[in-house]
C-alpha cells in the first residue's frame, strides 16, 4: 500500500471533461477509491462538487499550472494524477515536471506530437529515475487503436508464430463528437508550427515519436482510397496524425515487437460503390473539424453522449494469398468517443497503472499505452469502460 494520501488525484476537475472524469470514479467506485478534485479555485471546486452531488469525503486541492510549487505539493500527496487541462503545450510541461521529480505517475488526453517530443526528449531519463510512468494519449486518442493494434499483434503472434508486417486501422461506424479541448490543441500546434518551422517535419514524420527510429514508408491516408477485400471505400481520419505516431511509438518501445517493417495507416469506411466514393470524397474535402468545433469547456448533452459510439477495426495482412493468414481485431466504445467512452478510459488508465502495473513490470519513463499497461489495461476497459476488444470471424 502507498503511504500518500491519495491514489488518485483529477487535476482540472471543475472543467467540461475533468468534471465526466470525477462522475464517473465516484459512481463506478464509490468508497473504494482515495481520491482528490483539484483546480486553480477552491470556490470553483466546492461549487463543481455540490453540482455533480459529490460527498464531502472528496477532498479538494489547489493546484495551479502557473505555481509550480502548489503542483509539486499535489503529486507528492497522490500515487497518480489524471490531468484534462489543455491543450498540453500551454499548460501541460509543471505537472509533468512535478510528476517526474515526485515519482507520481501521470496520465493526460494529448494529442499535440510536438508537445510529446519535448517531453521525451525533456523527462524520460529523470523518469526512469524517480520511478514516475509518464502516459500520454490515454483517450480517444490513442487508446482504442494503440490497444487494437496491441491485441492483433499478439493474437497474430499466438497464431502464425510472427506479427504482421501491414495492418490497417479503419472506422468502421462511430457517433460522437470530437472534443474542444482536441481542436484547442490542433490550433496551438498549427501556431507553433509557423513559428518553429520544423514542427512541420515532426507532423508529418510518423516515426516523430519513436526516439530517432525511422521505418518504411508508410500509407498516408490523405486520399479517398478503395479497400477492395473489404469492399468498402475509406476517406481519410482526422486523428489518424497522432494515432499512427503513437503506434509506432509503442512498437519502438516494445523492442519493435511488430517488427522494424512494420506499416500502418487509419482511415473512415464509408462503404461500397458509388455511393461510397462519394460519400468518400465528401469527407476528404471537409475542414479537419468543421466550421464550428467545440470550444474547451464544451461538450454535448448526456443525451448526446450515451446515443454515441464506435467500431474500430485492425486488418493484419492481406488477402492476396487467398485470406488465409489474414486476421481482424474490433474495439468497440460504448459512449461518443470524446468525452464518455474518453472520460472513463483515462481515469482506467490512471488505476491501471496503480493497482494492476507494478514499476517492476513498467518502471519509470514516458509511454504510450501498450507498452506501459498491455493486456492489463484490454482487462481493465473491458471490465469497467464499456469497451470490448475481440477477434473477428
């Protein structure tokens, strides 16, 4: 047992997201979970807690991102913190500090790659250090295609002896929106990008993530492209940029457990014909997220979000041999992937990494999922985060 007053504290509580995070521990573990809210205001924090009907029994913790000495006095109380304030590279570099420096593990929602290449470049050593497991990406973005991908490479192994070379990641149905806090973080990269110009070069790279490894060319997605075996045809994906970069993160981390051949890509079905091509071309040509995107703070309707959902498929292989070695993995979410099935896969993540990870296991560093909680974190989401991960056919 930890001898710090929390296992969990949720860093950024009173906001849109922070706030499904803090339902969601309370209603799915109750007084079987030592937990903190935490925010810049004390007022804000009773106020979110009398809302949400929360007891007292929740502490409440001021922490800033501005002051980093109210940041370190948060990690040193918690076995982990869960962080929903974004984007990440304006607010997001003193908790991760803090984290490494105290050896409290931390779990965020990032999907800014540049952001995550200063903060492997900055802490993975003093991380593994001080014994803090530094997770990015534990949403949407990236955990259904990063454990999709996990779980077909192991089955592939299980069954042919070998991973497969190519597996395709594609959108099969999904009903949701995106977060604010994602488009608020896509803008933030784009400035950057104009004032450091070799960001662009990490946006594009999809190995910016694997630590100087650099693999075959890999399919880009950018175009509407006909998946014949699949008899459907697939538009490009908006969170393909910081989905692919992740898996091949966690392969680098896995000694290259996919092999260093290994390619990958994302894309949306949207079915056979000629009606699929259109529809197709349709999304290729529409603004990566629409005219009016969520703002942070917003968000849809419980209505909204329990009527949402997604079906991610992962092909392995081709069926240029006849289909024989090919295989498919589904994940499937139970909520609109930005905010329900999003809000409870992080706060798994983060109790993941407490109660089922030891640091013998995963020591100290900055990971992404797969590499850091494996088949625990399959385990875990689908025992409590309404995901399912299986093997198709």
């Amino acid at each position: 047992m930890s001898d710090r007053d929390y296992e969990i504290v949720v860093y950024g509580s009173t906001g849109y997201t922070g706030r499904l995070v803090a339902e969601y521990l309370h209603k799915e573990y109750g007084d079987d979970l030592n937990w903190a809210m935490a925010g810049r205001s004390m007022e804000k924090l009773k106020a979110v807690r009398s809302e949400m009907g929360l007891p007292d029994s929740v502490d409440l913790i001021v922490a800033d991102s501005s002051d980093p000495a109210t940041l370190k006095a948060m990690c040193e109380r918690a076995d982990a913190v869960i962080t929903t304030v974004g984007p990440y590279q304006l607010y997001g570099e003193p908790l991760v500090k803090a984290c490494v420096e105290t050896g409290t593990d931390y779990v965020d929602l990032c999907g800014e790659p540049a952001w995550m290449v200063d903060m492997i470049d900055r802490y993975s050593e003093a991380a593994a250090k001080s014994g803090a497991r530094i997770v990015h990406s534990c949403g949407f973005d990236s955990i259904p295609f990063d454990m999709g991908v996990y779980l077909l490479q192991r089955e592939a192994k299980a069954k042919h002896g070998k991973p497969y070379a190519r597996v395709r990641g594609r959108v099969r149905k999904m009903q949701g929106t995106f977060s604010g806090g994602t488009a608020a973080s896509f803008m933030e990269t784009m400035k950057r990008a104009q004032k450091e110009p070799h960001i662009l070069e990490w946006l594009k790279n999809p190995f910016s993530l694997a630590e100087g490894f650099q693999g075959p060319a890999q399919p880009t997605g950018h175009k509407p492209i006909l998946d014949e075996d699949l008899n459907s045809w697939a538009a490009p994906f908006v969170m393909a940029a910081i989905n692919t970069k992740n898996v091949h993160r966690s392969n680098a981390l896995m000694g290259h457990a996919y092999g260093e051949d290994f390619t990958y890509d994302e894309m949306v079905m949207t079915g056979p014909g000629e009606k699929g091509e259109a529809a197709a071309n349709f999304v290729a040509k529409q603004d990566t997220f629409g005219k009016n995107p969520p703002k942070p703070g917003e968000g849809p309707t419980s209505e909204e979000r329990e009527a949402g959902f997604y079906d991610l498929a992962f092909i392995g292989g081709t069926k240029d041999s006849g289909g024989a070695d090919t295989m498919v993995a589904v994940v499937t979410g139970d909520k609109d992937p930005g905010y329900g099935s999003t809000s409870k896969m992080i706060s798994e993540a983060a109790l993941c990494l407490t109660r089922d990870v030891d640091r013998k296991t995963t020591p100290g560093g900055v990971y992404t999922s797969a590499p850091a909680m494996g088949t625990a974190l399959i385990e875990r989401l689908e025992a409590h985060a309404g995901l399912t991960f299986r093997i198709e056919g």
